[in-house]
C-alpha cells in the first residue's frame, strides 16, 4: 500500500500533504454528516 503512493506524487513532502489534505477533507465530510443529521432530526 506505501508503494502506491509513490507512483502518484514526485516527493516524501507532496506524499505527506495529500495524506494531511485526505484527513482534512475526511473530517469535514464527518462534521456535514454530523449536522445534516441534526438538522432533519430538528425539524
């Protein structure tokens, strides 16, 4: 699975922000999922 990120991204420094970005975009989609739920529970 560590090989296949080498094949997309040309550094150690691009492979790591991709992952960062990946979590990023991971928790926010939880956080909308989160107050999607709140919301048509309230309603």
């Amino acid at each position: 699975m560590k090989d296949d990120y080498k094949e997309f991204y040309e550094s150690e420094e691009a492979n790591l922000d991709s992952k960062s970005d990946a979590k990023v975009i991971l928790f926010l989609i939880i956080v909308a999922v989160i107050a999607a739920t709140y919301w048509v529970a309230v309603q």
